[in-house]
C-alpha cells in the first residue's frame, strides 16, 4: 500500500491518508478483506503522528469502507449492497439486524447550520470581476457579449409589451410560460429527447436547477455521486446541503465506470450528477460506450441520474453523442438545460426536464422559493425562439467560438513555457490546463493578477483536495486578438514563476485561498 | 422510477396559490381570490420604453451575468428611496430578489433549522408560512389584545417559544388589511431587541395608502439591524417582473449573497437595467398615485356593497390601503366547505382557514378589491351575498 503524503500542501495529513486508501479501495487495489496496516506501523512508515493515522482510519469507518476486528487489525469491508425498494431511512435498524455493528457517523458534518455550509468564495469573486474592464478574464464562463443578438432581443420585447398585452406582466404559473415550455420540448425533441410541455418546469438558471434538486431529493448525511473535477455551482450547493459527495474521476471516455460501481455497490446515492458533454471544467465528451454503462448501472441500482447539459449545443467539429436523456429508457435521467451558455446569461432562464412526479415536487419546491420565472423574459424569449432566432445565433457562435478556441490554442503553442500543457475540446467554453511541475494555481493567480489576466484556479473544482496544479481557462467571451494577448501575458507569468523558483529554490506558497480579489 | 424525496418535501405542500391561479384565468368567474393588481394599471408603455432604451444603447452588458446583490446603481436609488421614508441605508444595504417570495426563502434558508420557531401574526400571508414550513418550522402566534399587540404576553411568547424569526407584515396586512399603530411597532422592536430577535418586516403594500398619512416602518426605529425589511416592485410596477428587494445591515447582506449564488446566481441583469431606466426617467410617485385613486375607489365601492349586503350577520374591516378586505361571518358558517358552492355561482374567495398555521375551520374569507373591475365589485358582492343566502 503506497501512500504519498504532500506536506506543502492546506490539507490536513490525515485527510489526504483517507482519501487516498478510499481511492486504492474503490479501485479495488485494496480488495475486501485486505487488512491495512496497524496505526502504528503505518505513522512509522509514512513519518506521522500516530493520532493522524488514528484519525484518517476513523474517517474510513464512518465511510463504511474499513472495519475493525479485535485480535485481526482492520480490515477493508466488502460492499454491502441494498435492493431496489429498500428505504434509506432504516438503513441503521436493517444492519443492526443483519449483525453488523453499527456504523459511528461524522456527526459533526451534519450538525452545522446549512448557512454555515453556504461558501463559495471562487464564485463570488467570478462574479464579482464582471466589469473590471482592464483586465483579461479567462474565469467567467461567459459567452461573448459581442455576439449578443441585441437589436433582434430590443425589437422582440418592443412587439411583447404593445399595449394592451399586459399578460406579459402579470404572475404566472410556477411551472412556466406554457409556449416557452412547448418550444423547448419541441426543440429537443428534435435532439432526440422525448419530452413535452408538460414535463418541462423554467427555472431562473440552471442553478435554480440544481437548488431545486437539492432541496427536493437532499438531506445532511445523504450521499450523491459526481466526476471530480466538475461544475464548481454544483459542488457549491451539494456542499451546502450537507450531503456526503462520493466523487468518480474521470479519464479521456468520460466517467471512470469502475469506479462508480464500486460505489454504487457501497452506497446508496440519491443521485449521480454528471455533466456528460464538453465538461467543465476538463472538455471531455463521456463516450457513447460509458454513456450506456452509465445508464446501465443507474438502471441496475436504481439510482437517478442529474444529467447538466449546458454546453452540447456549442460544437466545434462532429455533433456530439446523444445525451443521456435521450438514451434513457426508463425514466432515470432528470436533465437540466439552460439559456445562458448558448445565447446569454442575463436574463436567468433555463428548464428542467423530469418525470412527471419529481417535476410537480419541483415545480412546488420552486412556488416557495420564489413563486414563478419572470413572465416578461419568458414572453421574449419565447417570441425570440419562436422566430428560429435561437438557431441562428446558434450557427454563429459555434463557428466564432470555433475560431476562438483555435486562437487560445494557437497562442499557447506559440508562448506556453516548457512543462505547461492543456486540452482542446472538441466543444463547449474551457481548456483544462496543468501547470508545469510544482507551480500552484493559487501562486500563479496573484502573479497573473499583477499582469492583468484571471482564470479559476483548478482546486475550485475539486470536493478533496486536488486540482493545485490545474488551472481553467473560458476562450468564449473575448476576440482573438483579446485571446491572444491574454495568454501572452498567462504566460509571462507562469515563465516568471519558474525563473523565480530556479533562482530562489523554493516553491511559492499560496497567500490567499480567496483566489479572485 | 420510484424517487425517494429528502424528508422536507412532505412539509412542501400544494398552496391555495397555486389552485388560485388557476381560477383567476376562467374568464366567468369574478374573483376577489387573487393577490393580484390591476393590470390595466400597469405603466405598460413606460416599461415598454424603458427596455427600448437599454437594450438599444447597443450595450451587451445588459444581457451579462451580474453580481449576487444586484445591479449598483438600483441598488443606490432604492436606497435613496429608502431613506426618504426613514428608513437609514446605504447601497450596500440593498439587496434584490426576484420579488420578495425569494426574499423570505433566503432568509429562511439562512435562519431556520427544522424544528425552530417561527413567531407570526396569525392570519399571515399564506406564501410566507408555506416557505417556513418548507424549512420544517414550528409556528407561535404574536399575542395581541383588545388594544392590539400585547407586548407583556409577547416577552412571555418569546421566552416560552425561544422563535429564531418574528414574521410581520405591519401595514395593510394580508389577509386582513390591517395595520399596526406606532406604538405596536416600537413594542415589538422593543421586545425583539431585547431578547436578540430578527424581524422580518414584510412590506409589500405600504405605498398603496388611501387615507392618513404614512406610518413608519419598524426598521426605521431600528438601530442594531434587528429588522430585515421586504420591498417589492409588485405591486406598484408589475408582478411578472418579479423584482424585490431586502434592506438589512451589511453583514446579513453578505450571508444573503451567498445564499443566494447557490440559489439563482443573481437576478435578471436586463430586468434590473429596466427598473432603473424606469425609476429614472419616469414619475413613479405620479404613477402610484394613479394605482391609488384607482384602488381606493374598488375598496370604497367593496365597503358600500358589503354594507348593503352583508350588514345583518357579518362583519369586515375597514383597511386604510392595501388590497383585501377580511369578511367574517357568522360562527356557522366554513368558508372552506362553502367555497365550491360559491365557485359554481361563480365568484371566488380566498377561506381564511388557508392563512393561519393551525388550519381550523374558520368562518372569515379574504376578498381583493384591487383586481376585479368596479362593475365586478357590485356584481360580485352582490351574487356573494346571494350564494351565502345571508
């Protein structure tokens, strides 16, 4: 069992020896029944105190993945699978009842207030640098502003609100604007998703979404599944919820199956989300192949899945694989779409596509939280889509934002210092980079400030710690020529950094974990 | 397949709202059900301008992501508004929502546990207990006396229930249209204060004043930000905008800011550019004065019917603004068994059961004056009084 210990880094020694031996035993490269080392033996090994390796073990046990034995050490437990129609909330009487001890849980996750839980301090900065003209962002996920269909958009809502139309204006229902609703059906319909008005809910952004799932389906101590990295919003509200996060890393064909296997056979999650096309903040496209396996296993331990599906319309080359809603045959995929990505985000419009059942406690959940989606934007967007607007603007960003991500590329090729190296995705609005060894995000952050250009540091994305050395960058919102000069100066920067480490010899440490000021 | 919903969705219940909604559009019926301002009163070509002139000043900023709290400049002229009616702030102050339903969910989701007490004027507004509810509170009544709040029986209240919110809406309440007098006001804040309290101080109707003059609000008084004050360009510009907005003290204000990213990142940058060209370059004072005129009419016209009707067996209030009158009938009478009857004549009504937290029977009903049209006041009341055979 090898374990490396990273002590440059925030996280506490015993956190980072729990989730490694979590990831050998989800792997399976600690099979059930395998005994891990004695406390002592291991803190020997590995230069700790024993407290810590006492701590990284009691944290194993409260995931249900190790167990102690008098007289035989501790031993990895095998996976205990539930049926079908088992109820999560006598989990506790049922393995009392099947002989094995009750499990001690982390209390202490769950008893802090939900507003305690609340913090998400990288996008609020994001959202915050919005206007700081003099700097180049390649942090908010934004389209560009220059493509905006301003002229159609002012026309539009000057034919909604003629006088007399003052319906555009009054409450409506939770559930949406009934011709919006039936537009977006039809719309994916032709996208191969089976769906009609009915089983549409508007939401104010595909965040709305994702709280709205959350406040339905979550509770403290629930477990969810999702790809590491993935959508820091999505992290930040499952986070909040208290809920456990299981996370499955991902590999060049999406969603590493394996390992979530091995977690569905361990736990019980309320749902896996995943972000199967373009993702953010790595680009990579889940493969057709793991798309079935994905719904395959969703099907077998029935489990739902929470499909985001934000960027599959913005393809640079072949149009991408079916989505895991149109492949589901069973109703297991609850998907969530959105305006923002493919036309702009100010209006804060997205939908929700789900079974009938989970939309009408969706659609509830939502009355109470702020009784319906703005019926004037719904109205406009609605005459906007109407007009086969929506499709022509489509055309045109997918070949600017083509040009756009060829532009990045290109200028990383030209200026990208050794040891610097990224991805290029077929789609959608990031390249996922990893620093040269030993540069942190966090460091080249304040760096790149002093030169006037912003990403998001990779971290954000991860629920463990990870992603230090990764960095995200949005070629969506600015020109080429902006584009171009951004990377320059990126790369300025990271070339500095090394100079300075050579000269200096030490690595720079992290002075601020609230990356964005 | 069978989903498995966290515990709280069975505290999320299907409102009379909603049913409502649905009523309201069947053009025969005449409804006093709806919370709903008179369309034909909406400054329809003022807003109609004012998105002419920001999404024509070729800026494509208007359609970008915008900051949590909201757009700055809106947020310095609500503040300005504010302070012209006492209450102190500061654009940091202010923060938007996409109208005050959303206020009162964050503020729930950043106040309440399951289990936590709510302290409430009892009837409420029903959108209100249902958000509470969806967070499992518990619910107490704020006690009152013949004189109004009993400020004695509130500190017992208090420390009896331990409530981690007071819920009040003090001028033209919904349901009942009633309004707290100062002295009401200073004693709750008096109260609260003492034993650390937050109050949030739902306003949504305030400028819709048809006689006296302005009360001010509790947050006013307040000096240690224990009042979250509730605004909302509802009622004065339009509901389907859905724009609102929180005043409280600046360190809630950031709690707010991230409750609300994880929510809905931030409301509608266009709508906010609108309401701020609109607040800018139009009268709204002018306009709320039409709205008034118009609803003190409906109300003066709603009172002479329900005294030519119902002046036998029932009695009513008599609000000075706002938009519903709270009609009690005789003990008899259940105004939630009477209601489908009612419909068949075809007018509607909210029961009164729907507005307080323990939903006994109740004999009283919510009637809105704002909505229907003078001719359907007359023939509303009327056919009321004909269905209830008083």
């Amino acid at each position: 069992m090898k374990l490396h210990i990273d002590r440059s880094g925030k996280t506490p020694l015993y956190l980072q020896i729990r989730s490694q031996i979590r990831q050998l035993i989800l792997a399976n490269d600690l099979p059930p029944g395998f005994r891990l080392p004695p406390e002592r033996k291991l803190a020997t090994t590995l230069g700790v105190n024993r407290s810590t390796v006492v701590n990284a073990y009691h944290e194993l046990v409260a995931d249900g993945l190790i167990q102690p034995h008098v007289g035989k050490g501790t031993i990895v437990s095998p996976p205990q699978p539930v049926g079908p129609s088992h109820d999560r909330f006598t989990n506790a009487n049922d393995s009392e009842a099947l002989g094995a001890p009750v499990q001690p849980i982390s209390w202490q996750n769950f008893y802090t207030r939900q507003s305690e839980r609340l913090h998400n301090p990288v996008l609020a900065s994001i959202l915050d640098e919005i206007g700081e003209e003099d700097q180049i962002s390649f942090a908010l996920g934004s389209p560009a502003g220059e493509y905006y269909p301003l002229q159609e958009f002012s026309q539009i809502s000057q034919e909604v609100m003629r006088p007399g139309n003052w319906q555009a204006f009054e409450y409506g229902p939770t559930i949406g604007h009934y011709p919006l609703r039936q537009y977006i059906a039809d719309w994916l319909s032709q996208r191969g998703i089976r769906t009609q008005a009915q089983t549409i809910l508007i939401t104010s952004g595909s965040q709305q979404g994702l709280d709205l799932l959350t406040k339905v389906f979550l509770e403290p101590g629930d477990y969810i599944v999702m790809e590491e990295p993935s959508f820091l919003g999505a992290i930040g509200v499952f986070k909040a919820s208290g809920a456990h996060i299981l996370t499955v890393p991902l590999d060049q064909e999406g969603l590493r199956i394996d390992v979530l296997e091995q977690i569905l056979a361990r736990h019980r999650p309320k749902f896996i989300y995943t972000l199967p096309t373009f993702q953010n903040p790595s680009g990579i496209t889940t493969s057709l192949a793991r798309r079935q396996q994905l719904l395959k296993l969703a099907y077998q331990y029935h489990v739902p899945i929470v499909e985001d599906d934000p960027y599959s319309e913005l393809f640079y080359g072949n149009q991408p694989f079916p989505s895991l809603k149109s492949l589901d045959e069973y109703g297991h995929v609850i998907y969530l779409g959105t305006f923002s990505k493919i036309l702009f985000p100010g209006l804060r419009l997205g939908w929700c596509v789900a079974p009938t059942p989970v939309l009408e406690q969706l659609s509830l959940a939502k009355q109470h939280v702020d009784l319906h989606t703005s019926t004037t934007a719904q109205w406009v967007m609605t005459e906007f889509c109407k007009r086969g607007l929506l499709d022509e603007h489509l055309l045109i960003v997918r070949k600017q934002y083509k040009c756009q991500r060829d532009a990045m590329v290109y200028a990383l090729k030209e200026f990208a210092p050794q040891g610097l190296s990224w991805t290029v995705p077929e789609g959608g609005y990031y390249l996922w980079c990893e620093l040269p060894p030993g540069m942190k995000a966090a460091a080249l952050l304040t760096k790149a400030a002093e030169k006037k250009v912003t990403f998001v540091p990779g971290n954000a994305f991860y629920v463990n710690s990870g992603g230090k050395d990764r960095i995200r960058l949005c070629f969506c919102r600015h020109s080429e020529t902006t584009i171009r000069e951004g990377i320059y100066r990126l790369c300025e920067a990271i070339t500095e950094m090394l100079n300075q480490s050579q000269t200096k010899g030490t690595t720079n440490r992290p002075r601020f974990t609230e990356p964005l000021v | 397949m069978q989903h498995t919903y966290a515990k709280r969705v069975t505290h999320m219940e299907n409102s009379a709202i909603r049913e409502l909604l649905k009523l309201a559009e069947q053009p025969h019926i005449i409804s006093f059900a709806g919370g709903l301002p008179a369309p034909e009163l909406f400054p329809l070509s003022e807003i109609r301008e004012s998105y002419a002139q920001v999404l024509g000043a070729g800026d494509p900023s208007v359609l970008q992501y915008g900051t949590t709290e909201g757009y700055l400049p809106l947020r310095e002229e609500i503040s300005d508004q504010m302070r012209s009616k006492g209450i102190p702030s500061e654009a940091d102050n202010i923060f938007l929502t996409n109208g005050s339903q959303q206020g009162l969910d964050l503020i729930a989701k950043l106040f309440l546990d399951p289990g936590d007490v709510v302290l409430l004027q009892n009837p409420s507004y029903l959108g209100a207990i249902q958000t509470f509810r969806s967070y499992q509170a518990n619910f107490a009544t704020i006690p009152t006396n013949a004189a109004g709040i009993d400020d004695i029986a509130l500190e017992v209240s208090i420390k009896l229930n331990r409530p981690k919110l007071i819920y009040l809406a003090p001028t033209y309440q919904n349901p009942t249209g009633t309004t707290l007098t100062i002295e009401e006001r200073k004693a709750v804040l008096r109260v609260a204060s003492k034993y650390g309290v937050p109050i949030i101080e739902d306003d949504p109707y305030g400028e819709l004043r048809y006689e006296g003059s302005a009360l001010p609000a509790i947050r006013s008084f307040s000096t240690e930000d224990e009042v979250i004050y509730l605004g909302t360009f509802s009622k004065t510009l339009a509901p389907g905008l859905r724009l609102g907005w929180i005043v409280a003290g600046k360190s809630l204000i950031a709690k707010l800011v991230v409750a609300k990213q994880g929510t809905d990142l931030h409301t509608s940058t266009l709508l906010q550019r609108a309401t701020h060209y609109y607040l800018n370059h139009f009268d709204a004072n002018q306009h709320i004065e039409t709205i008034r005129q118009a609803y003190k009419v409906r109300r003066d016209l709603m009172l002479s019917e329900l005294q030519e009707n119902f002046s036998n067996q029932a009695i009513w209030t008599k609000p000075t603004g706002g938009m519903f009158i709270w009609l009690t009938l005789p003990e008899k009478y259940d105004t939630v068994n009477l209601l489908p009857s009612v419909l068949t004549g075809n007018v509607a009504y909210v029961p009164g059961a729907h507005f307080f937290t323990d939903e006994g029977s109740c004999s009283s009903m919510r009637l809105n004056f704002s909505n229907p049209t003078p001719l359907q006041i007359q023939q509303g009341i009327k056919l009321l009084a004909t269905i209830l055979t008083l």
